[in-house]
C-alpha cells in the first residue's frame, strides 16, 4: 500500500483485571499507518502502560468485512446447488460488484496502488504479495534482494489476481480461462523461487470459495502455512485445471459445499430462501 495519508487514533479505553477486579484505564494511542485504495491497514503499532500491540483497521469497511470481525454466531454447511447460485447467490455478488465497492482492486491492477509488493505484471493477471504475510520485510523500505531467503518465507502468502474483472469466483470459471490459470501458476511458483528461493514443491496454490472479495484471485501459500486452506473452502489448482479439462461447465454444473458464518448477509439470504422453498412445498 503507498502511503497517501496517515491515520491517528488518540483516546481509548483499556479494560484489564486486578485482583480479581475490572479496570478501566484511558489511554493514549498514537497509530501510523498507510491508508491506500484497500481501505485497508495492515497493521499499525500503538503503545500505552499495557505495552505494545498490533491492530487491523479498515475504513471504510464493508458490510462484509463488518460481519467477518463480529463475533461469531456459528457456522453452517452450505450444499450450494446450481439453482441455489443462480438464484441467491449470483445476485448477491453482482449486487457487490456493483455497488463498486472493489474499485480498490483496479488501482492495485494499474500499479496505482500497493505498486511496491508487485511480484508479476502479466497481461491477464497480477502477482502480489498478500497483505496477510504480516511477517514479510517491509516492501517500501527493504531491497527485493534481500528478501532472498528471507526467514519470514515460512509465512509465505501471495496473491494472484486477473484483470478480467467478468471473473468473480470459481463458478465463473470455463475451458477458455485455462491458458490464463496455467500461466498464473507457472509465473507465480517462478517468482516465488527468484525472489524468495522458495521451491515449486513447498508452495499450495489454491483458490477460495467463497472468497473474501468476488473478483477472481489465487492464493500462493507455504505448505507450513495453513491459513484459509479448509478443505471446505479451499480448491487446488491443479483439480481446477483437471476439472475444466473434463468439462467446461463443471463449476457451472456442480454442486459445491461451503462453511458459511451465521448472521452474515449471505447466509441469512440463503437461509431465507431455504425457508421460503420449504413453504412453498
């Protein structure tokens, strides 16, 4: 994220307990941080008499990104049929995409944003390192070559996006994106190992459904790092590819299973025409 503005928080309450005894104390709290096209900051640091501690902000924040930090009511599983897409959640998405709230993810296509974490710029995608790899040295101020074997690349995390902004998710996906999805594997796992020296067989290269934003992207991650790779939401590339090569439509065709949080607006959307099919039965 290039640094445009900096964002300062000052007042806070913290709470703590002594002697078996809730405590409130107000505090100071300085917070620098870069504030980009993501609305995202990664982390800042702030300090009070309770020491120092990372926090994630985001402004503005989506109804989605609000109900993924609420506290959780559950999860449920979803069988999400093809009538079931085509009918809640396909709406659902182009009501998103539409509202433009992803105009964030074009300025980090056309380099004007996050431009300093840019590992390929090919003609249908972007190879990023993902904001998720806290530990990765900083991108504005550490050179590339010394990210080389870097001990950081334990947590490695990076992030390849498509241009074709019409590829929203895994369902979109057809034989004709194949040419596309190889040639973000191969140039990504290529990257990783120039720039991090890390081998194609260490690295999972997968794509979320349901993913954290709905223009299509894959994840490149360490096999030591499991983070977002759930069975019941991650799918390795190389089944996609295999899949698509059996069937153009099979991501149009199938039927696909999903853990969902309760309470966020797709689920209750989901729930409600659950309820509203079973009435009308």
């Amino acid at each position: 994220a290039s640094p445009s503005s900096e964002l300062r928080a000052h007042a806070g309450t913290i709470n703590s307990m002594e002697n078996g005894e809730k405590k409130s104390k107000e505090a100071k709290i300085d917070v620098n941080a870069e504030k980009d096209a993501t609305s995202s900051i990664d982390t800042a640091s702030a300090t009070s008499n309770f020491g120092a501690f990372d926090i994630e902000l985001i402004s503005p924040a989506s109804a989605y990104q609000i109900s993924r930090a609420m506290p959780s009511l559950g999860h449920v599983l979803v069988h999400e049929t093809p009538e079931l897409y085509n009918t809640v959640v396909q709406p659902y998405i182009k009501s998103i995409v539409d509202s433009g709230s992803l105009s964030w993810i074009q300025n980090v296509i056309e380099g004007k944003k996050e431009k300093e974490r840019l590992l390929v710029d090919h003609a249908d995608f972007i190879i990023n390192v993902d904001t998720k790899w806290r530990s990765h040295p900083p991108p504005l101020t550490t050179p590339q070559k010394e990210w080389y074997n870097h001990p950081s690349t334990v947590d490695l995390y990076c992030l390849g996006i498509a241009k074709d902004s019409d590829i929203t998710c895994i369902r979109d996906l057809r034989k004709e994106h194949v040419l596309m999805l190889k040639d973000m594997e191969k140039e990504g796992l290529d990257a990783i190992k120039t720039v991090y020296g890390v081998e194609r067989d260490q690295i999972r290269v997968f794509v979320h459904y349901q993913p954290q934003f709905y223009h299509f992207h894959v994840h490149f991650t360490r096999l030591e790092n499991e983070i977002g790779c759930a069975v019941e939401r991650g799918h390795l590339m190389g089944d996609i590819l295999q899949n698509l090569d059996m069937d153009s439509e099979y991501y149009g065709k199938r039927i696909i299973t999903y853990k969902l949080k309760k309470g966020t607006p797709l689920q209750n959307l989901i729930e409600n025409h659950s309820s509203e099919s079973k009435a009308n039965v």
